[in-house]
C-alpha cells in the first residue's frame, strides 16, 4: 500500500456531557485554560483549546452519547498535574487515582470522574 500512515492516532474526540454548561464550568477550571469555544456542529459543543494542525477535541451534548465510567480513557494533557488535581473536587468531580508515576517511564497520571460521570486521565511528561 501507498498510504502514508497517520502521524497520531487520534483525530478528535468528544467527550459526552448531559450539561453542557456545568462540564464547560468543570474543565475550563481544572485546566485553568481559557475560555472552550462554544459552537453547534450538528449538537452543541465546547472546544479545548488546540493549535491547527494539532489535535482537537470537544465536550458534546447529543442524545446519542452517554457519559460513561467504564468506557475509554481519555489522557488530557497537564503540565501542572498536582494543581490540577487539587481542583478536581471543589468543582464538583471526583479523585478516582491521585497523582502517581506510569510505570515504564511515560509520565505521571492524575484519573477523575467528571461532573457528568466520566472517567479522564491527565497526564505530564
């Protein structure tokens, strides 16, 4: 085959919500990044912050999608993991695996359950 394979694997992703102003409120305070941009691609979204050609994604609020703790792990970016952390539970998520270092060297992780039930990993190199 001719096809040049994907830089990354990931694309975009989406992650559920069943509010989406509370999970807009939620993660613009435990990334302490700037506003999400508000938009409506077919269902109304809430952009993380990225540079083009970088990859995106967005909280989603459809009647298609459910917010899950069983699903996949989302990793998120953080640089400042032990911040964040300290603000997972003062705006309504919950601390599922407290700050710890991955095995194998590939960095630290922080795993939450979010203000709509799901479960996402921060990571730091």
């Amino acid at each position: 085959m001719s096809e040049n394979p994907a830089a990354n694997a990931i694309h975009w992703f989406e992650i559920p919500t069943t509010d989406l102003d509370r999970a807009t409120t939620f993660y613009e305070a435990l990334l302490a990044c700037t506003k999400m941009h508000r938009a409506t691609y077919g269902y109304p979204m809430a952009v993380f912050p990225y540079a083009q050609p970088g990859i995106g994604g967005a909280l989603i609020q459809s009647p298609e999608l459910k917010p899950s703790a069983d699903g996949a792990l989302i990793y998120l970016a953080c640089q400042k993991l032990d911040e964040a952390e300290k603000r997972i539970e003062p705006n309504g998520g919950e601390v599922l695996k407290p700050y710890a270092e991955i095995p194998g060297g590939f960095g630290f992780e922080v795993i939450l359950k979010d203000t709509e039930g799901n479960r996402v990993a921060l990571h730091s190199r």
